[in-house]
C-alpha cells in the first residue's frame, strides 16, 4: 500500500532529509495505513514550506509509552509520524 496523496509530499521532503520508514501498516485502530519513521518529522519546516490540504491534520502523543508526532489525513485515514522528544 502506498501513503496517500494528501500526505505524499511530506514522505517525499522527510525520505529526500534522510528519514527512513521503521515501520509501516495499519499500525493505529483509527488509521487504515500508517508510516512511522524512524526520526523526528521537521514539523516546523513541513508547516511553512508545504501547502497541504485542508483533510491533512497535526496529531501529537504524548503517551508515555509511546512519544510520536506527525499528521494524519481525515480523508484517507492514513497517517505519517515518528518520534518526539521531550525538552
């Protein structure tokens, strides 16, 4: 399966930063697909030089067992995310 068009373009601008995919599938209830990288999304960089859609969300878990960040498509139920670290 491949990650939607919403989302497309963050997967291309964080595997051309030299992100990776850790895991991948439908890895979240809610979510149909979803890509977990193995670092941290440049979110602040994906917020001001990308133009997503209007369906493309920021999603944040600060669960202790298990820290992530990253956006998810309300269209499509895919998502795309890796860690965070707290400060």
């Amino acid at each position: 399966m491949e990650i939607c068009v919403h989302l497309k373009q963050i997967f291309t601008f964080e595997l051309e930063r030299g992100n990776a995919i850790q895991h991948e599938g439908q890895l979240w209830t809610k979510m149909e697909y979803s890509i977990y990288l193995e670092k941290p999304l440049d979110m602040e960089t994906i917020r001001k030089t990308l133009q997503l859609d209007k369906c493309v969300k920021q999603l944040k878990s600060d669960d202790p067992h298990f820290f992530m960040e990253g956006f998810y498509c309300e269209k499509c139920k895919h998502n795309i995310d890796g860690p965070f670290y707290l400060k």
